[in-house]
C-alpha cells in the first residue's frame, strides 16, 4: 500500500553456514549436505534449488531484489537463474567482486561492478573492523558515484552502509548532518544507498535516534525532488 519495494537479504551458503560455522546447531552442516547428496545435489546447487527458488516462487513479484551475502560460497549464476524464476525483473547484487576487491591508497575500497550477474553494486565500506563506517575515506565510494556513475559498467552505483558501529548494533556513529549529506549527494548523482540500522534483541525496532535521522533522510530528499521539479517546470515555461 506505501508502495515499498522488497529486497531479499540471503547468505548464499545457506544451510552450511560456511562463514559462520561455529554458530550452526551440531550437526545440521553434515544433515544439509547428506540431503543434498542424497537427491544428487551439490549442497550449492541446494541452495539454489531448494531454498531460493522457494522463496523466489512463492513471493514472485513481491520481491523487487535480492541482496546476496558471502557469493563466493555459492553458485552466483545459479543463485541469480533462481532468484529471478518468481520475477524476472528482479535486480540482484552479490557481496563479491570477481578478481578480488581493489582499493585506493588510503585503503578504502574502490566502488566497482563486482560481477557479471549483478545489477547494481553491493557497496560494503571498508571492512567495520579496520574503520568505523562514518570514516572519511568511505567517501571515495560517493565522489566514484559522483565522478563516474551513475552506472559502473553497466551496474548501478549503490552503496551498502550500517549507521552504527557494527552491522546490527553498537552506537550509533554518524552526525545527521553527516548521514544527510552523503545520502543526498548520492541520489543527487543518480546512484542509489542502503542504510542499515541497528536492531533490538527481536530485530523488531529501530534505536529513535537513528529513526530520527531516517526521517531527516526522508524529508531532506523529498524537499530535493520537489525543487528538482519546480526547477524542471519553470524551464519548460521558459521555453
């Protein structure tokens, strides 16, 4: 009804948890992988076939894209054939860059087409570990939008940032007017963003303060698509 769009979050490993071993209960890693063998699968093309293609089918065109996490521990042709079954027209991205990831002198992370699957990029900053996500030189990914997109060989530029310290939680780490600038330099350049919160216990609320900045967020570009508009119009009176 708000007309919202939904992106699919998936850990292409699926089942075997191959990034996170040590959190899978005991014993369901070898349980996956004997199925999948058990019906002449790889646990990959599973995966692909048994999980995604589910959900794929099952929501169709609910489903606007997908966002597929670890996609070296996958089959990215196989996981991008599937996640499209249910909607063709869906757009997928994949945490992977073919070649390996390139960097700038700073060590920030070049912003780039990370494969030929993808439709847009999947814009990860420069690993949480080694800089906070509000570090300046994240700020090459936005000037590579501003300088070079809004499409990056063919995939649109699109940036993937947490506002607070780790991915799901932590303090919060951006100014508003830091968070608003970056976001509204993005669109103005055609690119796209994805801010990620941080989440309660039950992953069902957002910290008021960074619901506060989003709805900043809001106002500030629409207040920004509203001029674009208004700037539009009256060069076409002009005419």
């Amino acid at each position: 009804e708000e007309g919202f769009k939904v992106i699919v979050y998936f850990a292409s490993e699926g089942p075997t948890m191959c990034f996170h071993e040590e959190d899978a209960p005991p014993g369901s890693i070898k349980k996956w992988k004997d199925y999948c063998s058990s019906i002449n699968m790889t646990y990959e093309e599973g995966v692909a076939k048994l999980v995604v293609r589910e959900i794929s089918m099952r929501y169709k065109r609910k489903i606007s894209g997908w966002w597929f996490d670890h996609a070296k521990y996958g089959d990215i042709k196989l996981l991008a054939k599937e996640a499209r079954r249910g909607n063709a027209g869906a757009a997928l991205t994949f945490n992977h860059v073919e070649g390996g990831q390139e960097h700038l002198p700073d060590g920030s992370r070049l912003l780039k087409r990370g494969t030929s699957a993808e439709d847009y990029t999947f814009g990860h900053p420069t690993p949480l570990v080694k800089r906070s996500p509000d570090w300046d030189g994240n700020e090459s990914m936005i000037r590579t939008i501003e300088n070079h997109g809004p499409y990056l060989d063919g995939s649109l530029a699109h940036m993937f940032i947490p506002m607070q310290e780790k991915w799901h939680g932590g303090k919060p780490c951006f100014t508003k007017a830091k968070i608003t600038d970056w976001t509204l330099r993005v669109v103005k350049a055609g690119g796209a963003i994805t801010w990620a919160t941080a989440l309660d216990e039950d992953f069902n609320s957002i910290p008021e303060i960074q619901l506060d900045q989003l709805e900043t967020i809001n106002r500030v570009v629409r207040r920004w698509k509203a001029e674009e508009k208004e700037d539009e119009a009256e060069e076409k009176e002009e005419l």
